[in-house]
C-alpha cells in the first residue's frame, strides 16, 4: 500500500511539473482492455462477480497513446468497480465513439456515488462518501493519478451514476491522434448525476 501511494504521488509530482516521460506510439486500445479483464477476472470471481467484455465488432483504429500509462487507467477503473460491488456484473466496454476518437467504460452495480461528491471524484485525495467503509486502504489518489494520464492525452474522462447503491459508470475518451489533437483545452470531467430520468412513453 505504502510502495502504490509514493508511486502515485511521484506520478503527480512528474506529471504537474512537466518531467513525466511518456513513450508514444500506435496503440490498440481494444487489445489492452481485452488483458486488463483477463488480469482481473480471478479477482472478481473470488469475490462472486462475473466481469464482462463487450469486445468491438471489427477492429478499432490505433491510438498514439502510451501503452503502458492507459493501461495502468484501465486496471484503475475495472479494480475500483470490482472492489466496490458486492453482487452482479461489471461490464467493460470500449468503441470507437465519437468519431475520431476511443471511449473506453466499465460499468458496475455497486455503491454508486453521491450526487454532492461526484464533482470531486477525480480531485486529489478525494474519495466517495463511505468508500473507506467498503475499501480502507483507498488513498484518494487513482482517479486523480488518471485523470492527469488522460488529459496528457488530450482526453477527458468521466463517471455516470443514478445515486448510492445504484452503481456507477466511469470513462474516458481519447482522440486517435493523442498529445498531437490540435486545438485542444483540457476541461473538468465529465460527471454526470442521473437523476431518475423518466423513460419514454410507448404510443397507444
């Protein structure tokens, strides 16, 4: 836990000061998230949980990421799903959506989060309400670490959920052409509180 927080805070530190050394290069996204799940597929079995991949139809287009920084944002959101959800799946996806660009999800049916703390999930030290009751060695530092990872890459990431106990889907999405995206402003994630959005009605 020790050795994963100083990593973590020299990751910010490199990063925040312009030192971290990234190694670009075509990427293929789908074939990392294919590793990630078969990694922790043991890890959600013991804890009774099936982890699903919705793999692309047809190949995707490369990405000019670092391979290894994406996958270590990868491992972050499908860890943190399975640690926080006691029954169900958890889902991971990745398309080429929108246009030009990779979104990479996972989608899980555990503790959600609450709609006063989503604005702060990817802020540093910062961590859901009552999530130490559930992880205690969390250090607030993840999302964080990820967040500066993908907007490195000219991406934005994000997370969706309907509430407490509701579940949660976090995500990010990248342009094909990484750090070489022209006309690019880093913004604050993309939270959003899904508020009991009614469905639509059927037509008599």
């Amino acid at each position: 836990r020790l050795i994963g927080l100083v990593e973590n805070l020299l990751d910010i530190s490199r990063i925040e000061a312009g030192r971290q050394k990234f190694e670009w290069a075509d990427t293929h996204l789908e074939d990392m998230a294919s590793t990630v799940v078969e990694e922790l597929t043991k890890a959600a079995k013991d804890k009774g949980l099936k982890l699903i991949y919705h793999k692309p139809k047809k190949p995707l287009p490369a990405v000019y990421a670092d391979k290894n920084k994406i996958h270590e944002v990868m491992m972050n959101f499908t860890d943190n799903a399975i640690k926080y959800t006691k029954t169900g799946d958890v889902e991971v996806s990745i398309e080429e959506a929108p246009k030009g660009s990779i979104t990479f999800a996972v989608k899980d049916h555990g503790m959600g989060v609450a709609e006063e703390t989503l604005p702060y999930l990817f802020k540093k030290f910062s961590r859901g309400k009552d999530s130490f009751k559930v992880h205690t060695e969390g250090t607030g530092l993840g999302l964080y670490v990820a967040r500066m990872i993908i907007e490195a890459h000219h991406g934005i990431l994000g997370a969706e959920t309907a509430g407490i106990n509701k579940g949660s889907r976090f995500f990010f999405t990248i342009p094909l052409a990484g750090p070489k995206t022209t006309n690019y402003t880093a913004g604050e994630p993309a939270s959003k509180f899904l508020k009991g959005e009614e469905k639509p009605k059927k037509s008599k």
